[in-house]
C-alpha cells in the first residue's frame, strides 16, 4: 500500500483500504466514532495485482490506483474514486500504461490537487517517472514523462498547502523533486539532493503554506527530514524498517507532527515534535501489542481532532485501532480490535 490507507471521509467517519488477495476492501465506520462494519471489495469484481495507491483530496474523496493484468505478460492501471466511506467505490476505469503497452513497472502513486483532480505518478520502465491526470471536466490526460534517471521504486507524492502537486522518488545517492509551478501545470523537476537514501522509506507531508517536508531512512539508519530548498534534517534513529507514518495535529495547542512506526520490537513507535522544528528533538514511545512482521502503521485525526493511529496486517487481516485521550501529552486509548 501506497499512501495513507487510513481515512478521514467528509462525513467524518473513518475507513481503512487493505489488499486481500487480488482485491482491495474496505473496512469503514458505521458512524463518527462507533463500530464498524464488515470489510467490502471496491471497484467491483475485476482482478488486481498487488500492491495500490491511495491518495485523499480536500474534499474528502478517495482516489485508488493499481494494476490489473490485461493479457499475457501485460498490465494496465486502474482507478476508482470512493466518496463516501459507507457506500461502494466506482467501478475500476482503465487509464493505461506509462509505456502504452507492457507489464508491471512500479508501484503507483497519488495525489489530489486542490480541484479535486487525481494525479498519478509511476516508474517507468525506462526508471524514469511517468504521470497522468484527471482533466477538469472528465477523462486522463495523455502520460507524460517526467524524466528521471534510475528511479527506485515507491514514489512519495503529495499535495502542498497551495493545492500543488509534488513528487519525491529515490535515486541511487539522492532523492528528486517534482512540484507543479502552477495549477493544472504538470510538475517540473526543480531540485536533486545528494543524500544516501534507503529506497523504499519515502513518506511526504505538506507542513506549511509554502513546504512540504519528506520524512526517508539513510544508509546509517537515522530518520531524516527535508524540505526542498533547505539541507537535511536528522531526528532520530529510524524504529524500524519501511516509511513511516505522518500526520499534523494539535497537542497541547501547540501545531505539531506525529511519527509513527513499527518498530524493530514488534510494538508501534510514536515520536512528536513541533512542526518544521527538527532542532527541537523527537524521541520514540512504544505503544500496544506486538504486531506481525507484516503490520503496517497509518496515522489520521477523528471529527473531533484527536489523533487516531491504526496497524493492519495484510497476512492475517488484524485491524487495531487506538485514539488520544482527553487529557494532556500523547496519552492512548488501549488498542482495540476492530
């Protein structure tokens, strides 16, 4: 999975998307903050490859992206949108391949700008990275090319404050950075960092008006921060293998971002700091029981605004949710089994 698979819907109920076999479901709220219902297969019967993208707009919409094969030895992408979290997804729409033919080149990614339009950003085979976009009143833009030299898999894409789209993607030594220039404008390359990257640890979050910040593992093991147009920030030793999780929210009044992570333990690791202030500190606190070697670990906030954090495991489809408590610091609700 690709993307933050726990959701907030307009509604305000919460969902989570999860593969299972050569399908995606889903597992949503049957109200704000009470139980939840059965999981249910999205985008009808069609068979998927695994592994998928979601991505959110400001309007609440989901926006899923995969593979389905398509004949021998070839695939073609495919996506649905889901707007509410307890009624059923669109339908699978094929939007092609980056290379208008062929197999599997990478795992997607999505974004939503501020108009509601899905983009979708993937490998390609020549490891370059290749886009689409929903147009304004219907269908995809053709694929372009972005460029890009031997681009690792498990692209980072996310939407700005402004309502822009950008792109991150790992390189052997670095890391790479697409950013629209203007709405409706395709994002343009404007900055490489030289840095020693472990592919596959790419998490990105829009953290003010004007930055995002990319949270990646170096090669020394440390969790880094960067912001486009700035150096590279250490916080911490990284908990545990893969990217984390990310998520603003508001503790003790104060603007801040929440890390989460499953850690070497087996338990979810939790780290705070205040927002773009990496000098501050962070530190982990384990939380909860330990997870399968597969579990995955999503962070959101509830209608309410209390940080909300789950763990699945694709393998046994385990589902543990916990919320913050009404009172002071990053104090949780035993998890619960959901």
């Amino acid at each position: 999975m690709n993307g933050d698979w726990l959701l907030r819907g307009r509604d305000g109920r919460l969902s989570v998307h999860l593969p299972s076999g050569d399908a995606v479901l889903c597992r949503a709220e049957r109200g704000p903050g009470g139980s939840w219902g059965a999981p249910r297969r999205m985008g009808g019967d069609q068979p998927l490859h695994p592994g998928f993208a979601v991505g959110q707009g400001s309007d609440g919409y989901a926006h899923l992206v995969g593979w389905r094969p398509t004949g021998q030895g070839e695939s073609g992408l495919v996506h649905s949108t889901h707007y509410r979290p307890h009624l059923a997804a669109l339908d699978w729409k094929p939007i092609g391949h980056p290379g208008r033919k062929g197999d599997v080149t990478g795992s997607p990614a999505v974004a939503v700008d501020a108009q509601g339009r899905a983009h979708v950003f993937v490998r390609n085979r020549g490891r370059g990275v290749s886009m689409t976009a929903q147009k304004a009143k219907g269908g995809w833009e053709p694929w372009r090319d972005l460029k890009g030299r031997l681009v690792e898999d498990g692209l980072a894409a996310v939407t700005g404050e402004s309502g822009r789209v950008e792109v991150y993607a790992a390189v052997p030594g670095g890391i790479v950075h697409w950013r629209q220039e203007a709405a409706g404008k395709p994002p343009v390359l404007l900055e490489a960092l030289e840095t020693p990257v472990r592919p596959g640890t790419l998490r990105a979050l829009a953290t003010s008006p004007e930055s995002t910040t990319l949270y990646y593992t170096d090669e020394s093991g440390d969790l880094c921060a960067w912001r486009p147009g700035d150096r590279p920030h250490t916080l911490l030793p990284s908990a545990g293998p893969g990217p984390v999780a990310a998520v603003r929210c508001a503790l003790d009044g104060h603007d801040c971002t929440l890390l989460a992570q499953r850690s070497a333990s087996g338990r979810v690791a939790f780290a705070a700091y205040p927002t773009e202030d990496e000098r501050a500190g962070a530190w982990w606190t384990e939380s909860g029981p330990q997870l399968p070697a597969d579990a995955t670990v999503a962070l959101t906030t509830d209608e309410d605004g209390r940080v909300t954090a789950a763990s699945l495991s694709p393998a046994t489809g385990q589902l543990l949710l916990t919320r913050r408590k009404d009172e002071p610091g990053l104090a949780l609700r035993a998890w619960q089994e959901v």
